[in-house]
C-alpha cells in the first residue's frame, strides 16, 4: 500500500513508513501463528490497529491467519463517543462476517458494583489500583483462556501499545497509560496479560504499532481509515474525545469516565467543550464523587494492629477500609442522578444516552448493601474512620487520644 507522505522533515516518521515498519513487524512475527488475538479497548490505538489490521489483510497485504479473535474490552465505563463508535465499528466488522467478543467483568467486579455495592473504595494512584486488572486484564486473561482451550498452539495477541519514535531507540514497554495519550491498560494488555494465570506460556504478545506517533495514529483515523479504499471504518467520531480538531494538540488520556487516578478530565472536557456533546457535563460530577467517598467520614478503620499469617505485624495499623452503607446509597443516588440528568438532556435533544450503571447492576447493588456485605477481612463492626482514636503503631505501642 503506498500512501502519501503527509510530514516534511527528517526527524519524524513519514507515514508510509510507519506502515511500512508495521508491515514488517506482522510479517515477521505473523505467519509464526496460527491463530491471533486482538484487544481493542475502542480508544483511538487499538482502534488504529484493529482498522488497520483488518485493511491490510483485506487488500492482501498480509496473510490472513487461520483465525482471527477480536475481544472488545467493555468496561461499562467508556466515555459515550467511544462506545457509539465500538457499536459501529462492530457492525461494520460483522457486515464482513467477522465476530466481537465482547469481554466484561462479572457482574460483581464491575467498577460501579464493586465500590458501591461490596463497599470497596474507589482506587487512586497511592494505595489501591485494583480497577485496572479487574476491570480490563482478568476478563481478558479470562476470556483468552476460553478461546485457548477451543484452539491448538498459541495465539499471537496484537496490541495497540505505542511509543512513537522511542520505540525504536528503546524496546522497553512502559507500563504508564498516561504517556503519550495512551489508552488505560495498554502496557498491561503488553506485559501483565501473557503471565496471567491459565495462558501463562500460550501467548505472544506483538505490539505492531509500537513506533507511531500520535500523528500517524489522526492520520490513520481520520483521513484514511474512513475512506472507502481503506475499509469505510466509522473511525472519524473518536477523535472528538480526543479533542475533536485539535486532537493531536490535545492528546488526551482515555479510559473510565470520572477515572480517579488522572488529576483532570481531559478526555471529558474536550467532549463537553463541544456542542454535540455538552449535554454530558453532568459527568463532571463523578471524579468529585469518587474523591469524596475516599474521604474518612465515609469509610470504616481498624482499630488496632494486625498481623499477618506468619504472625508479623502488617505494615499499616488502623488502615482505612470499606465505604458504609451510608456512603454506598449516597453514592449510588448521586451516580443515578447524574445518569438521569444526563439522559434527560439526551432524550430532549433528540442525543444518544449513557448507560453507566443499568437496572441490573442497580439491584445488584442495593442487594449486596441490603446483605450487609462487607469485603473480605472487615465485619463491618469497625468504628468510621473519622472516629477519634488512640494511635497504634507499628511496634504495637500505643499513643493515647490526647484530649
Ligand atoms: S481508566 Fe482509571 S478507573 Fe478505569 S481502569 Fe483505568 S485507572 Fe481504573
């Protein structure tokens, strides 16, 4: 395929050539395996190489192998224009006779029902980053691992990590998903998922896209990918949480909406900054909400040391724990209001709603508060962790409320 040089200067990488290396990269590691694998999470990378993929092996470019899986990682939490336009892309895929999977966590394990209804905080970026792996890598190892057991060899898994132009200079994959406006996961679908539990040693991982700027990414997405000689894909409306004409500028960062591990929410202001899409400004209102249920008043602590199976102290006494029910119903009212706000503006503007939290995930929910459930190691008869308290420390002395 030879496509028109869109960058002048010696220091970036020419499109072509981006294409060309990616080329390279398939060709080499491709024909190796029988069966490959592709985790598209709908941000703008994987998008990219799901697209392009599928292109290339459409105009012959590369081998098709004997079977290709897609797996659609579905959060339940994805900013709206990237869910819409995973729908049609999806459609446009089954138009071809080719299948999603789509891979969700547990009812139970979901975000929304993990914090609110088994009460466990939500993560931030100093102690508790349990979102990632639960919402995106174990349904995916999952996942894998039931399409292994129906497949004979091992499955090349082809991700959409990136790293422009240092990838060449380094083949060190960072696990940051805040570098370069990577998606949430990508180094972990690239390091983590291959170790995982069941398809330990039954997968390869092959990051084909790994030198792409975030240019060639816009390019790919906007220009070309939408034209009809490159696959017709409805990949132009993903730019718009990007920063919509200012994508590549802009660069943002993608994942949950609300995330509570990125200090702003780029990827939300650059949607709402848009006309089509202000009527999602209400979702604003989650970032603060999961701020504020980490908040002491609305969690539970221990009250003194604890020790460990092997009998050591562990290394935080009267650690903060689980969200009271209180804090669950208010955050589960605040979570169904902003929905409601939302989908109120939609169905008056004649606009697509969101589904953040549906009527089954709601009953789960308001089930496991109603069975007093608390995660495990708490019983719930723990005082709130704004109590005042007597000090504990780690030696197991004792500082006294001073009062
Ligand atoms: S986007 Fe944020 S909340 Fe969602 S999985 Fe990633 S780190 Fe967790």
């Amino acid at each position: 395929m030879r496509q028109p040089t869109l960058f002048e200067g010696t220091k970036r990488l020419v499109y072509d050539e981006a294409i060309d290396l990616t080329l390279q990269s398939l060709q080499a590691y491709g024909p190796a395996h029988d069966h490959w694998a592709i985790a598209w999470s709908g941000g703008k990378d994987s998008t990219a190489l799901l697209t392009l993929i599928i292109h290339l092996i459409e105009v012959g470019r590369i081998a098709a192998p004997k079977t290709l899986t897609i797996f659609y990682a579905d959060t339940r939490q994805e900013l709206l224009p990237l869910a819409i336009a995973a729908q049609r892309i999806t459609a446009q895929l089954a138009a071809r006779g080719i299948a999603v999977e789509i891979v969700m966590a547990p009812l139970d394990k979901r975000f929304l029902v993990y914090i609110l209804g088994r009460g466990v905080p939500p993560p931030n970026n100093n102690t508790l980053r349990w979102c990632t792996r639960q919402i995106k890598i174990d349904p995916m190892a999952d996942a894998l691992e039931a399409r292994l057991s129906a497949l004979d060899g091992n499955v090349l898994m082809l991700t959409g990590v990136r790293q422009g132009e240092s990838a060449i200079r380094d083949q060190r994959i960072v696990m940051s998903c805040g570098k370069d406006g990577a998606e949430c996961g990508q180094g972990w679908y690239q390091q983590v998922l291959p170790n995982a539990k069941g398809i330990r040693g039954r997968i390869a991982t092959l990051a084909p896209l790994l030198h792409w700027r975030v240019c060639n990414i816009w390019d790919w997405l906007r220009v070309f990918a939408p034209m009809r000689e490159y696959g017709g894909w409805s990949t132009a409306l993903i730019a718009d949480v990007y920063g919509g004409d200012e994508a590549e500028e802009r660069n943002a960062r993608t994942g949950c909406t609300g995330c509570p591990l990125t200090d702003k929410d780029l990827a939300l202001d650059n949607l709402i900054a848009m006309p089509d899409w202000a009527y999602l400004a209400p979702l604003k209102g989650l970032k603060p909400l999961y701020r504020e249920l980490r908040l002491p008043r609305n969690r539970i602590r221990k009250t003194g040391l604890e020790f460990r199976k092997d009998g050591t102290p562990a290394a935080n006494p009267q650690r903060m724990g689980p969200l009271t029910f209180e804090a669950r119903l208010m955050g589960l009212d605040r979570v169904l209001v902003i929905q409601g706000q939302v989908n109120e503006a939609a169905r008056s503007l004649g606009r697509p709603e969101i589904d953040l939290l549906n009527a089954e995930e709601e009953a789960r929910i308001r089930e496991l508060i109603a069975a007093q459930t608390w995660p495990h190691g708490w019983d719930g008869d723990e005082p709130t962790a704004d109590t005042p308290l007597d000090t504990v420390f780690r030696d197991g002395s004792i500082q006294p409320l001073l009062v």
